[in-house]
C-alpha cells in the first residue's frame, strides 16, 4: 500500500517506499511534484472531485482511477483519503492510500468480454441457430487472453 501526504494543490509532501514504486519513481524524485501529473487525462475530473470531498467533508473518501508511471505505464488504483486536522498557522494536509487494482481490473474486464460472448452464443441458440462460429470464438479468446495478461496470482 502506498501512502502519500498531499498539500490543498495535491503537492505530494511525504511518501513511502511502495508509494515511490506503483508510481515509478524515487521517493526523494516524487516529493514536491503534483500527483496529478500522474494520472491520467480522462480521470483528472475524477480526482478533482475526490480532492474536493476530501476538503469538504472531513470524512474518509475513495475513489478509483486511472494512473500512469512516470516511464508512461498506465496502471488502475484505488485512492482513499483523509485530510488531516488544521493546526494554526499550517496549511491543510490529507493523506491518501493507493492500492494498484490493475489485477482486479483485468479480471472484470475479462469477464465483462465473457458475459458478452455467452449472451450472444446463448442468443443463437434461443433463435435456433446452432452453428460454430470459429472466427468469433477465437476473437473471443484472443480478447480474453490480452485482458488476463499480466495476472498475478
């Protein structure tokens, strides 16, 4: 798990070890960059609301996003944070928690590309039309087998 402080910007302050890893970098290298340089542009409105939350309600908030190494490899987290009390004179810290769910998203994806081909074989069959269609099955399978690449068991 890794475990970041972030400033009101998202200015990473602190960060631990695995942190410095999912993201692909050293540590002393991730201190003081935005951790919005390293998510994805489809997800920084998503971010942005999380950040938002995080400020506005004072109370535990997780989210799921899209992130990318600083060598470009994209990978799926899970975001979970908690701004921290104010002290006088210092300004709003929060910490956040980020889980790599990269395995996890994979999986859904291949069974998300499995429900479709089982409605569609299932489809055929109600219709009555009962034939083997290869092509089909082994894009199936070759879709399959990319969504499942990179699994760790």
């Amino acid at each position: 798990m890794g475990y970041l402080t972030l400033d009101r910007a998202a200015v990473i302050l602190e960060a631990n070890l695995t942190a410095a890893r999912l993201l692909g970098t050293a540590r002393g290298a991730l201190l003081r960059q935005r951790l919005t340089d390293f998510i994805v542009p489809a997800d920084q409105d998503t971010f942005y609301r999380h950040r938002q939350q995080v400020v506005a309600k004072h109370l535990p908030q997780a989210c799921e996003l899209a992130m990318q190494r600083q060598d470009g490899t994209a990978f799926s987290v899970r975001l979970e944070s908690l701004d921290e009390p104010e002290k006088a004179g210092e300004p709003l810290r929060w910490s956040t928690a980020l889980s790599d769910i990269t395995a996890r998203k994979r999986a859904e994806e291949a069974l998300v590309l499995q429900r479709d081909w089982l409605e569609v074989t299932l489809a055929s069959i109600a219709d009555g039309v009962i034939t083997t269609n290869t092509e089909h099955a082994i894009t199936f399978l070759n879709r399959t087998e990319d969504a499942m690449r990179g699994w760790t068991l």
